[in-house]
C-alpha cells in the first residue's frame, strides 16, 4: 500500500506527511529517509516487532553501531531522547517521540535454523505468503538490492520489543510489551538508508507463529534546535551532532 499525501508549501508543509505505507506481517520494507525527515512506525495490533538496519546512503560502510550507541548513551535500551551512532561517530537518526519507553538494542534478528526450531518446517512453495519467514533471510534479500551482502548485516534494533538482563547476563523477553498504538519516531540527521522486518522477536517464546504488521510515515520535520531533547540528554550527543552536522557543511 502506497499512499502520497498532498504537499503544501511554507511552513505547513513540514507538519504534513510525505506518505505512508504497510508493511505487512513477515515483510521487509526499505526507503532512503532524508535529513530533514522523519520515520514514524505504528504497531496496528500489538504484539509487533520491527528489526531495523540503519546505513549512511552515500556511503553504506558507515552503517549503524550497537555498542558506541548504547555505550556513547550509558544504556541498554532504547526511547525517546536516544540517537542512533553511526561506527564513525556520527548521529544518523535521533529517537524524537516514543509511546513505550523501550526498545531492544541487544537481541539480534531470527534465522531459518532457529524458526524452523520453534515453529516447524515450512516453504514458500508450499505455504507461499503463510510460510514462516525470518529476519535473516529478509534483511539478506532487501540488502542485495541496494549492492549490499551478508558482510554488510550488523546488529538490528527491535523496535516495539523489550528484552530485560538479569543479574548473571541472561535475557529475558517481555510478553505483551507493546499495545495497539504505539508508535516511535525516527528523525534523519543524515541521508539513511532504513531497512525494517517484521518477523517476531528472535527470544519471542509464543509457540505460534504470529507477526504483526506496523504502519510507517514519512515527514518532513523541521532540523533539531539547540535545546533538542537528543542533542542535550547527554555531552556525547552534542558532540555527535557537531560532528554530524559539519558531515554536510
């Protein structure tokens, strides 16, 4: 589904959004998201997970990085107020609005071993669109088309999703984290290209297979201000934008 929306001109323009899409349960959805612009992702049903691979378009070996992300941020999760580093230092999207408060930076996306594990053996040929795909496979796909291979599949981002560690290291997924509703918004800060799966949490215990399909809206949003809430959350991020912002000068 691929919905324009009519663009007026001056300062409305940056409130009204760009277009819209589905991305259906078990699918894979790719767009070059502009600086300047934002990605806002809904869970129509609850229960979604959306894995999220994130790449500088000019240059897709600047790509995003789990561990100076979190570590740069002094977290293990993901909100509001968060932005995304790329392995060079650079902010790629910022974390502007969020109804959940978390979002799993640590787990890692489901592969055909493990999901033939839980639910059983399937196969389009067979099954066509009710065969159980996973993440693995989907990123692998979507990253071929833009010249892009297995070497270039880092650590995704599970939106909607909330993985808890214990006192010795364990993981642990939270059922029923995410409600019908909810939403988070992703600001570009760079020109990004954005790859999304909705292929169930890979710790997701449900004995069924069940993904759930999301809405995404694309806008045009004003640049953040120097009181952005991402860029003041903490010294790193400042510098981050710094840096960023001189990428473009």
């Amino acid at each position: 589904m691929h919905i324009p929306a009519d663009i007026p001109t001056g300062a409305a323009r940056e409130a009204v959004p760009l277009f819209e899409d589905l991305v259906r349960e078990g699918a894979t959805w790719s767009h070059v998201l502009k600086r300047g612009t934002s990605l806002r992702i809904t869970d129509i049903e609850g229960g979604a997970n959306v894995g999220a691979l994130f790449y500088n378009w000019e240059n897709p070996t600047e790509r995003y990085n789990m561990p100076d992300t979190l570590k740069a941020q002094h977290t293990a999760r993901l909100t509001a107020g968060h932005v995304l580093y790329s392995d060079m230092g650079r902010v790629l999207c910022s974390v502007t609005h969020d109804t959940l408060g978390w979002h799993d930076p640590l787990s890692g996306c489901s592969n055909a071993a493990l999901v033939e594990a839980r639910y059983g053996q399937s196969s389009y040929q067979v099954h066509r669109n009710g065969r159980f795909a996973n993440a693995f496979d989907g990123f692998a796909v979507e990253l071929a088309k833009y010249g892009l291979s297995l070497r270039d599949l880092g650590a995704p981002i599970n939106f909607f999703s909330k993985v808890v560690v214990d006192d010795l290291g364990n993981l642990g997924f939270v059922s029923g984290h995410s409600k019908p509703g909810a939403s988070v918004e992703l600001r570009a800060e760079m020109n990004v290209l954005v790859i999304l799966n909705t292929c169930p949490h890979p710790l997701d215990p449900a004995p069924a297979y069940v993904p759930r399909p999301v809405t995404v809206t694309v806008q045009r949003v004003p640049p953040p201000a120097a009181d952005d809430l991402c860029r003041v959350s903490c010294p790193e991020n400042g510098r981050g934008f710094i840096l960023t912002e001189r990428y473009f000068l």
